[in-house]
C-alpha cells in the first residue's frame, strides 16, 4: 500500500505542484495518499499525455487503450507491432513499430513491463476501473483494435505465408492475437472499416495463415497435428462462428456459398451459429433458400440438440417452429435433444419439447438413461418435478449398469431429488444396481449423510441389503439412521460388527461422527479409541429397534 501512495504521488507531481499556494499543494498531496483521488491523479496523467507532442500523444493514449481494451495481456512485441500498423495500408512497415522503451516514455508512467510474466500492463488495477468508468476517453477502441488486426492480416507479408506453416516466424509476434481475437473486438463494435477489412479476409480464409490459428484455438480439445488447416474451414463458417451480423449479411451477398457444406469437422455453418448462440445469425440462415436446418456436425448432433445443450431457447424455438426439423432427432449415442436440454437443466426448452406429440419423454440413450435419469441425476429440481405429472415416463427405469433415476440423484448428492423420488410409491428405494449397490448406498459411499438421512426417515431403508462386498458403505448408512433414533446407542455393532463412529472416524466421514456427538459423549471416545471399535451398552440395530415395526409402517416400505 505505501509503494502503491508513492507511485500516485509521483505520477501527481506536476498536479500537486500546480496548485497555487502550499496550503491547497499539501491538501492534494492528503487526498492522493488517502486514494480518494485516484481519479483525478489519472485523469491529470492523462492530460499530460494528450499534451505531449502529437505522435507521442498519439502514440501514449493507443498504447494505453490497447493493453486496457485487449482480450489477453499482450507481450511486449505484440504491442509494438500493434502500433505499428498504419490502417489502411497494404502491407507492414517494421520500422514503424516503436520500441517498449519509447512506449513507456511516453505513456508516463501509466504502463509497465512486467517481468515477471513477460507482458504490459497497466500500472494498477484502479487504472483499468477508471478506465472503463470512462469510455468517452477513447472513442470506438474495440472497432479501432478490430481495424487494425484486420489490417494486420490483410497485409501482404501476413498473406504470403503459408497456412502450413510452423512455427511461426519470429517477425510476426501480433499474428496469434490478430488471427484470434480480431472477431471479439468486431462483435462489440462494428464499423464500416471492419467490415469491408472482414470480407477482404474471409472471401479465401481457407488458405490464410490465420485460419489455422483461429481453428486451433476454437477447437483446441479436437485438434490433431494431422488435421489439415489449409481446407476445410471456409469464410461462411468463420462468420458463423464469430456471430456478427454486419458481416455476415454482406458475406452472403459477395458470391454463392454453399450453405449445406461441413468444413473438416463436419460442422454447418447452422451448427456453428446455433452451438454457439447466435440467434440473429441463426435465424439470417434460415430464411436462406435450400439451407437444411436437420444436417448434424461430425457426432450426429442437430442445430436443434445443440441449442438445448447451450439453452438457447430462443434458438430452440425457431427450429422448432420449422416442419422440416425434426425433435427428435437422436446422435450417434441415441441422446435426443430432450435428452440433452434435460440434462443441462434447460426448463423452458424442456417445457416446448414435452409439449410436443412427437417427442418421446422416456427415450433411452445408447447407456439407457432417460431424459428423466439425466435430470435427476444432475438435480434439475424443475424438469424432474415437469416429468414426474406425466404418466408416460418410467421414474423407476434403469439404465444399462441398473442405476436408477434415484441412484443417480443419491450419488450425486441432489437431496432435492431424491426426496421427491422417495415420496412416490412407483420409485423403488431398495432396488440394487449391476454392481448390488442400491441408492442408499451410493450415497453413502460418497458421505452424503444428509442424503442417507433421507432415506432413513422414509423408509429405514436396509444397509443389510444385496450388497456385501462393501461393508463400510452400510455402516455409514446405518451411522446416519441410528442417530436420527431416539434411543439408538450410536456404538451399537454395525455391519460386519464393526461399531458405526470407529468406522466412521477412521474413513474419514466427520460429518457422521458429528451426527453421532453429544450422544452420553461417544463421539469423544470413539476418536479416543482410534479406530478401534468400543464395546457399547446396547447391541440393537435398525433391524430389531423396538421402534422399527411402527417406523416400517408408517413409510410403507415395499
């Protein structure tokens, strides 16, 4: 903190020294060291910069803008060449990059190089707040920084390369960043500059340089040295992934596309623009003659699945509204696009799929989950409760390993869930997987004893069931249930007679332990005790606690 008060007191010189008597000088000076003028110490900064001669002002405020508006930081050489692109210009001119020093001189203190990361940065985090606090002290940044990696790419020496080419030349630091990140800073501002810029570069973008790069970066977890970035990625599809309107509008018109083509991922340029969100983009291609809106990308995937999985409702609904689409469309693991929507807790999705006649609310996929086992297995509480007043959904089905809908939401964790699931008579709460463990005890495996204590109070459901194999399971289970009894002894014999809290405690379960403390102080013994199991004063389990009958009666175990 006191270096941070000298570097605003030393970037406030001039101001303070400004001011015409020392009474006003040392009260400037209180302000600034208390930072309650942060604000006015950068914008006096500033002023001097705008005041410097007018290419070092030029420069000053553009470097300034660029390291507070770029979407990652950027390396010294990346922002030298940055400013060394003249807009408008045919090709780079290297003698027109400034060096960091320069820079530095004449940003005054504003920017720094970091050593210890290798970048630029702005010389305190109020500066970047104060910065975009104010968005009139620069005019359009996002359209300029747009203009001028476009420009960038353009050039000759840029498209010169080839698109094969690695590694990349060390004369060409800014090309990653420009390849990249050119299309965010379009999205939020679009000028005319931009698009004309744009079109230039993705009416060939399959032989340039930075289709390469921007592949990689988007589809960095599909990549393989093998792929070939020279073909397969067309400008249409660039445009669809990026989303711009303003450009791809004019894009459409400059030649015929074919828009029904899947570049080397087997992804439409509809695919892309609905995966991704783009509703304005999505329903432009729509209303394209001979555009099929059902063509899947590489795994089988519709626009419309892939709408769900990103809950793009409005999307959704437009595809929906189509005759030629078809909901219920499966992919190469048979997941529908309820499937999917339900998921991902997508509700009003959901909501326009079950409204539909021919969409199959219990459909299983290729592991047998249904859309019901993926809600309730990922606790979407609001589509579990939508499926659960249908009568045409199986809540009891088991998929291809025999896990339940009530499993998955037990092992997970999803307490909402399971506690509706727990509340119906045609959920089974005992039935056993492939592998014999029920409900239960997955959620006891996985120390969910808020879980276990639901399923104790239902139905004092049996640890002593199918699974013995994994003893230790049960026993959390039964710690749970026997602490939710009155007068249980919690170091009664558990299963495999081993006494429930030593279990516990040296599994690591605390949050059972802490269930059973306070209990004629057995807690304390049992961490006492180490682990070793403690002789208790009573030996009754859930099974023959004189209170069982009256519990198994009222929860109506099956």
């Amino acid at each position: 903190m006191a270096a941070y008060r000298f570097l605003l007191v030393s970037l406030s010189i001039e101001t303070i020294l400004g001011e015409t008597t020392i009474h006003r000088r040392r009260e400037k000076l209180k302000l600034i060291s208390s930072g309650r003028d942060v604000g006015g110490v950068y914008n006096a900064t500033l002023g001097r910069i705008k005041a410097q001669e007018k290419d070092r002002a030029r420069l000053g405020m553009e470097a300034i803008m660029w390291i507070a508006y770029s979407e990652r930081p950027l390396g010294p050489d990346e922002l030298s060449q940055a400013l060394g692109v003249e807009i408008g210009s045919r090709d780079l001119n290297s003698d027109n990059a400034p060096s960091l020093r320069t820079i530095l001189n004449w940003t005054l203190g504003l920017l720094v190089a970091d050593s210890s990361s290798s970048k630029v940065r702005l010389v305190h985090l109020t500066l970047q707040e104060h910065i975009l606090a104010n968005p009139t002290l620069f005019d359009a940044p996002h359209s300029i920084i747009a203009e001028v990696c476009l420009t960038y790419l353009n050039s000759k020496c840029i498209k010169d390369l080839s698109p094969a080419l690695r590694p990349l030349p060390s004369t060409t630091p800014f090309l990653k960043y420009a390849s990249c990140y050119w299309g965010a800073h379009a999205r939020r501002h679009t000028s005319l500059g931009v698009i004309s810029l744009a079109l230039k570069l993705l009416d060939s973008f399959e032989t340039h340089i930075s289709c390469r790069l921007l592949v990689r970066d988007t589809f960095e977890e599909e990549i393989t040295e093998r792929v070939d970035y020279s073909v397969g990625f067309p400008g249409l599809h660039c445009a669809a992934l990026l989303g711009i309107l303003q450009i791809m509008v004019p894009l459409l018109k400059i030649k015929k596309w074919d828009l029904n083509a899947t570049d080397l991922f087997g992804n439409t340029v509809l695919v892309l623009a609905a995966g991704n969100g783009h509703d304005r983009i999505v329903k432009l291609l729509l209303e394209q003659e001979g555009i099929n809106p059902d063509m899947t990308d590489g795994r089988g995937t519709t626009p419309l699945s892939l709408a769900a999985m990103g809950g793009h409702e409005g999307i959704a609904k437009m595809l929906l509204g189509r005759n030629d689409v078809n909901p219920e469309a499966a992919d190469h693991s048979r997941r529908t696009p309820l499937s999917r929507a339900a998921e991902r807790g997508c509700g009003g999705i959901v909501q326009m799929l079950l409204g539909r006649n021919d969409v199959n609310p219990d459909s299983a996929d290729m592991s047998g989950r249904t859309p019901f086992s993926w809600a309730a297995g990922n606790g979407c509480t609001r589509i579990v409760r939508m499926l659960l007043e249908r009568n045409d959904v199986n809540l009891d089905a088991a998929d291809m390993s025999g896990r339940t809908p009530l499993s998955w939401a037990a092992r997970n964790c999803y307490p909402e869930v399971v506690k509706l699931l727990l509340g119906r008579n045609d959920v089974n709460p005992r039935r056993a997987d492939e592998g014999g463990q029920t409900p239960l005890s997955r959620a006891a495996e996985n120390g969910h004893t808020g879980v276990v204590g639901l399923f104790s109070r239902r139905c004092g459901a049996d640890p002593d069931s199918s699974n013995k194999s994994i003893p230790t399971q049960f026993s959390l289970a039964r710690a749970q249930c026997m602490s939710e009894r009155n007068g249980v002894n919690p170091e009664a014999a558990a299963v495999s007679s081993r006494a429930t809290p030593s279990w516990a405690s040296e599994s690591g379960y605390e949050a059972s332990l802490e269930s059973l403390s306070g209990r004629d102080g057995n807690f304390a013994s049992a961490r006492k005790m180490g682990g070793k199991r403690v002789p208790g004063r009573y030996s009754c389990t859930v099974e023959d606690c004189p209170k069982r009958g009256e519990l198994m009666q009222k929860c109506r175990l099956e």
